[in-house]
C-alpha cells in the first residue's frame, strides 16, 4: 500500500524485516523441537541475525527467497545452523510465519473495527431524539432521528468486527507437514510442538500449503467491512450536498477544500473511504481466484498474496480510522433537517393520512389511498399544507388532523430502538 494510506503500527507488521522475523521465529521454534540441535548449537540458532539486504543479495543468487534466507540465517549460526530448515520445506516457514503475520495485522483491525462500532453507538445516542428526514429511493418517505440512522451504522459495524475477528481466527493456523504434507521428513507430534510454540492452531490437511480458502474468507470479511464503511461514507456524502447540508465531515483549522473555490468543503474523506472500499472487493476476488491451486502445491496465489494481503489489512485499518474521525467530529445541522421536513409541505404524513382515512372515516383501503395521495401530491406540487388541504376536504371530515400531523408519532420508539445497541454491547 502507498504511504499515503499506510498508518505506521499496521505498516510495520508488513515490512521486509517483520516478514523475516515471522521466517526466523519459525524456524527457531522447529530447531527447538528437533532432537538434533545441542543446547550449543541453540543457543547459535537463537542469537542468529539477517539484515533485509543480505537476504536480498544472497537471493540474487539463489532466485529463491526462503533458499535465501535460510543460508543468510545458517551462516550466522554457525555450525549448529545446518539444523535450520532441517526436514522442512518452504511452504512449511511461508504459511506458518504469514499466519503469525495476519494475526497480528488482526488485532489491529478488529480494536479498530469495534473502535468505529462504539464510535457510532456514541453518536446515535447523542442524536436519539434529532428528528429528520428518512429518504427511501432518494425520496422523502416519512420522519425519523438520526440517532436511528446511525444506530443502523453501529450494528452494522458490530457485525463486521465479529466477522472480521472469525475470519482471522480460522486463518490463524500453521503447519510443518513437509513436502505434498505427508509428514515424511517431520511428524504431526513435531509440528504440533512448534505450532504450540508459536501459538497457532494447526491445518488439518495442508497438502504442502494451507488451504487458500481460509485467506479467501479472511479477505471476504474484510471486504464485507470496506463496505459498511462505503454504505456509511455514502450516506453522509448525500447528507452534505448543497441541497441537503443535513451533516458534513469536520472541517479543520487551515484545510482548503479547493485550490480554486475558497468557498468548498467537499467530502473528500468519505470519498476516500468509498474508492477504498472499491479496492477491497477487487483484493476478496483475487483471494477466490487463489482457492483453486495445482495438485498439492503451486505458487500462483504467492504473487497476489504479496499484493492483496498487506494491501488489504492497511487499507481496512486507514479507513477504519477515517470512519472514525469523521464520526466522531461530524457536523451536525439540526436545524437544517427541521427545515428539510418541511420541503413536500408534509406529503411525508401522507400514511398517517392514508390509516386515519380507514380507522375513523371507514374507507376501504384503496379509496383512502387514493385520496391521501391526491391531496399529498396536491400539497408538494403547490407548496400549500397537506394538513390545510386535508382540513378542506369534505373526506377529511371529522380527522384529529393534530394527531394525524403529529411527527412524535414517527418517533416514538426512538429510544427503545437505539437503546438495543446495549444488546451487542455498544
């Protein structure tokens, strides 16, 4: 990922070093479960280094990375470094290391995950009772809170923190089943030893690699979240257009939204968030095309892997901070949203005309229909009150038209709705 987007703890767990590091941690942990290795030549093994560039050069030679670094970290052990990488095979150090990667790239992003999560329930509380507009196709529909609203965000946001939490879960396994994963030159006891070393669950049958469906499902639920943050990006990129200006990103001190107009202040963090989402979906897809590898190993999900898993986790984690920050600094323009309520000249009541029409003046269903929406359109096309309207309409007759127009109505369970976010924990 560009360093643009690159916050600096996720960063880190990605580098050339780190990658190295995950290598030299397992291959530790195997030499301290082999029966060969002497306490001497441990105690080698464990002090051995690698620079990035040694392997880099030494891999000029051998155009095999793990080749590489397994001769960089042998020479720098000593004779007791002929026991490194002894019985394994590449796939063995790769998988196992990059899970010990991805774990810790997941404990980033789920803390983040839930920090948007309760992020978003603080702010659906705070605007419980903030009356507006609910849009459907666009469309005024009928009134609700924009406390309600983002409540929506924030269960959404929950869910994708547990998905994301499983799905680094079942991809946190490593395995040491040596060449096509039969064991030969290791045992199931040995590999079991070393993964209980390193934490990891082991795979059930790794056939030389672990099975690509696990990082597929990872990437999946990562895209999944992408697009709850692009729903929510989205919603709020609507919000602040001109014509609506119910809700705007925060503004800092010294931001231009325009070398050319002084007057702008685009959304250019929601819009961010939005491209990045669009990123995401590609990385899930190319991790469903890594599923279906040759026989018992091939590398033709290696390269992609390089690009998509590291891309993927920064660029989750970079949004997941945005979210936040707009969230937590959003504008909010009450007063716009009360004005907005009057823009159809309460066409938006026309249901609660619609039920009153059946339940008191006992109009069979489409007729009530069909005079509600008469006289709603009637009140949007000449800007003249639906409750003025409906008060001269013989049909009308006999309406608590005070009731009928009542927008508290629409608002009644605000507080119990938002107040379920308490059952998921937010």
């Amino acid at each position: 990922m560009i360093p643009r987007y690159t916050r600096p703890e996720i960063g880190a767990v990605w580098t050339d070093d780190a990658k190295f590091e995950s290598w030299r941690e397992v291959e530790v942990a195997a030499c301290e479960e082999m029966d060969g290795p002497t306490e001497d030549d441990l105690v080698q093994i464990r002090k051995a280094t690698f620079t990035a560039e040694a392997v880099h050069e030494r891999e000029r030679i051998t155009d095999h990375d793990v080749a590489a670094f397994v001769d960089v970290l042998s020479a720098d052990a000593g004779p007791g470094g002929r026991w490194i990488h002894y019985g394994l095979t590449s796939s063995d150090v790769l998988d196992t290391a990059l899970a010990l990667q991805i774990r810790k790239a997941g404990e980033i992003l789920v803390t983040g995950a839930h920090e948007v999560a309760e992020t978003l329930a603080a702010k659906a509380r705070e605007h419980v009772h903030t009356v507006c507009v609910g849009r459907t196709h666009g469309v005024h529909a009928e009134p609700t809170t924009f406390g309600i609203k983002l409540a929506g965000f924030a269960f959404e946001a929950d869910r994708n923190a547990k998905r994301l939490q499983a799905a680094f879960a079942q991809v946190a396994v490593g395995a040491l089943s040596g060449a096509v994963g039969t064991y030969a030159a290791t045992s199931p006891e040995f590999e079991a030893r070393v993964l209980a070393r390193l934490g990891l669950q082991a795979e059930q049958m790794s056939t030389q690699v672990i099975p690509r469906d696990r990082h597929a499902e990872l990437l999946q639920a990562i895209s999944l979240a992408g697009a709850g943050l692009e729903r929510l990006a989205t919603e709020i990129r609507h919000l602040q257009r001109t014509e609506v200006r119910e809700a705007e990103e925060p503004f800092k001190k010294g931001q231009k939204g325009s070398s050319a107009m002084p007057h702008k202040r685009n959304p250019i963090t929601t819009e961010r968030i939005t491209g990045l989402a669009r990123v995401l979906r590609g990385y899930a897809q190319a991790g469903v095309e890594n599923v279906a590898l040759w026989h018992e190993r091939d590398i033709s999900h290696s390269g992609a892997e390089r690009v998509i898993l590291p891309d993927a986790t920064i660029a989750l984690d970079y949004m997941q901070s945005l979210a936040t920050r707009v969230v937590s600094g959003l504008v909010v323009h009450e007063d716009r949203m009360l004005e907005n309520l009057e823009l159809t000249s309460g066409a938006l009541f026309s249901q609660r005309l619609l039920l009153a029409l059946i339940e008191t003046n006992g109009l069979v269903r489409d007729e009530a229909y069909r005079t509600a929406q008469e006289l709603a359109q009637r009140a949007w096309d000449t800007r003249t009150p639906l409750k003025q309207l409906a008060a001269a309409d013989p049909r009308c007759e006999g309406l608590d038209l005070d009731v009928v127009f009542d927008p508290s109505f629409h608002t009644r369970y605000a507080d119990e709705i938002v107040g379920r976010l308490a059952t998921v924990g937010l």
